[in-house]
C-alpha cells in the first residue's frame, strides 16, 4: 500500500494483552476500501475460554457492520510466533475495525467475543 493509507489505531487486548495487530486503509479510485490487515501473537481460538474455531474481521460502517472474512493464523518453521494477514477491499467506508473470536465465518454480526477492537478512524 502506499503512503497516502490510513493507519489504524488498536489498543492493547484484553483478552490476548500480547497480541500485535496493525492495519492500513486506502481508498481506492472506484471508491472502493483496500484493507491490510496484520496480527502477531494471538492466541489460538481453540485455547480460549470459551474455546472458538476462528478469528473474524469486522468493520463499523455508517450502514452498519460488515463481515470481511477470516484470518488464518500459523506459525513458521523457524518461529513460534503466530501470524495472520488479512487484504480484502470493501464497497462499505470503515471507520473501526474488529477481531472476534467466532465458530462461524458466515455469521452476519459479530458475536460477544471480541477480542480486540480498533480506535474510530477517519479517512
């Protein structure tokens, strides 16, 4: 992404107080919103109390919230650390965004499990 993108905000977890996450936003020439999401250290869902499947992005829109998919965690060979990446693009301007831990990625709202939540932003 180039310069000109938004950096997202994300206080520290509650839930996962040793988990990285960092996101950029750019709007595109449609009008469309590039999103690039990285996460570092979370836990995996199945270690949660309660256990979960997955991770799930959302975003808060002025039409409400949005499903942008799932985040695959994995850890390298020579690492422990977990990763995930998420780049999606959406018709829908973002103003937060947030984690979830989830049994379903099909959901179509956010259930109560959130595991870490950005600062609003503005484009």
């Amino acid at each position: 992404m180039v310069s000109c993108a938004t950096k997202v905000n994300f206080p520290v977890s509650k839930v996962n107080p040793g988990a990285k996450v960092q996101a950029k936003v750019k709007q595109d020439p449609n009008d469309n919103y590039k999103i690039e999401l990285k996460v570092e250290n979370l836990t995996a869902p199945d270690r949660l109390d309660p256990p979960k499947e997955m991770y799930v992005v959302w975003i808060e829109t002025a039409k409400g919230t949005k499903n942008l998919g799932k985040i695959n965690i994995s850890k390298s060979l020579f690492s422990s650390t977990r990763k995930g990446k998420l780049v999606t693009s959406t018709a829908y301007k973002p103003n937060r965004i947030i984690i979830t831990a989830e049994n379903s990625s099909t959901n179509n709202e956010p259930g109560t499990f959130v595991v870490v939540s950005s600062e609003d932003f503005e484009l």
